[in-house]
C-alpha cells in the first residue's frame, strides 16, 4: 500500500507520496513513488504512483524512455496540454497492462494508478487522477486535491481545513500531517515521505524534499499537533448525560 497526494492551489500544486513498499511484514523496502519530467521555463509534469510496483515502474520507465525521442505516443515534451500528457500516460498504463496483466494475475493484482500535476507554459496548472482503466479525471476549485492508495485516514484534516486559495506553506504542514494520521493508522504507509512545492508560473521543480521519519520538522509537528489536539478536546464541554 502507498499514500499519494496532490493538491491544485491557486499559488500553485502540492505533490506529495510516502515511498515504503512491502510484500509481507518481513519484506520492506524504500522505492521512490514521486517522478519528474521536467524541461525548465516550459513544463513541469510530476507523476506520483501507487499500486503494482512492476506496473508503475514499467509506465515511468517508458515515460522517461521516450522523453524527448520524439515518439508522438509517450513523448510528454510534446504534450500541447497537461490533459495531452495525461491521455499519454493512460495510453502507456494500457499498454502495459495489456502486455502484463495476464502473466501478473496467478500472482496478485497488476493495477495501478497515478496522479499527474504541473504545468505547461500557456497554460494554468492542473491536476489529474489516473485510474487503473487508464481513464482520467481532473481536479478543480471545488476539489481541490486528489488522493491514491491509502486515502481514508489522511482525508478528515484535508477536508476541514484546506481550500483552494491555502497558500502553499499551509497546505505543505496540512499535507505533512495527513501522512503523518495515515502513518499512524497504516503500517504499509511509511517515511520517507516525497514533497515537492510547485509555485504557479515558475515552470521549474525547485522545491523538493525528502522527509525521513526522523526527521526534526517533522517530529516537531506530529508533537505540536498531538499537544494542540489534546488541548482542544480537553477544553470542549463533555456531553450532558
């Protein structure tokens, strides 16, 4: 299992995934779910993964593979639109499931499925979920971000406290603490966790970090948060009963 976020921001896109991947409590490994795909002062396109390991790899694989090759199919540096790119990525998971799926099957489930955000100059940034089936949908003022893999656990925060004009500081320590509630409710959800800011316009991916479970801002926020809650619900009136 795996966590992945994106958020749409009018200042911009938060893209978030937890990198832990596992195939039983005896067998964890680390493998990054956040790629990418970057030519500076004309696309950012981030692809953030969850689902069958070899399935994903084998998209982004491709997708880097063909990254500026000039194949019409997979080539994302000639997508017109983020929604272009987004259709060639859902192209390349059909592919490969077709290819795949039916070796896959006697032995677990081959799915996958992505979020795709950036920007393309000319354009505003957008958003977008991948489904298994390779179809596609996008996110918009209303729904302002869009999750994959484990989702129940890190959604209640996002719901109550994110919008769509959330500067992008703001979202980063809600995104941090949405992890930080699914981690703890979801051993198959673990640091290191990917984070990248993406400011409107830049056409750049600057703003990225790894956070490990050690590390000091990340520590000091699942404390203060933990504190501040204990506060809170101290200080509400118990029920009359």
């Amino acid at each position: 299992m795996t966590y992945c976020l994106g958020i749409l921001l009018e200042d911009g896109l938060v893209m978030a995934s937890d990198s832990r991947t596992n195939a039983g409590v005896d067998q964890i490994a680390t493998v990054s779910k956040l790629s990418t795909f970057a030519t500076p002062g004309e696309r950012v396109i981030t692809v953030l993964s969850a689902g069958n390991l070899a399935t994903t790899q084998a998209v982004i694989s491709s997708l880097r593979h063909a990254w500026g090759n000039g194949d019409p199919h997979r080539d994302l540096t000639l997508a017109t639109s983020l929604f272009d790119a987004t259709q060639k990525i859902g192209d390349c998971l059909r592919d490969v499931l077709a290819r795949e799926a039916s070796f896959v099957h006697p032995y677990g489930d081959p799915s996958a499925s992505f979020l795709v955000g950036g920007q393309i100059a000319g354009e505003a940034p957008r958003l977008f979920q991948i489904y298994s089936a390779g179809n596609f949908m996008e996110a918009s003022e209303r729904t302002p971000f869009l999750q994959i893999g484990e989702t129940k656990y890190g959604k209640p925060i996002l719901d109550r406290l994110l919008r769509h004009d959330t500067g992008l500081p703001e979202a980063a320590k809600l995104t941090l603490l949405s992890f930080d509630a699914t981690m703890r409710s979801n051993l198959s959800v673990g640091a290191p966790i990917d984070l990248l800011l993406y400011a409107r316009d830049t056409l750049e991916a600057r703003r990225l970090r790894s956070f490990d479970e050690g590390d000091p801002y990340l520590a000091g926020l699942r404390q203060g948060y933990a504190a501040g809650l204990t506060s809170l619900v101290a200080a509400l009136p118990t029920p009359d009963m």
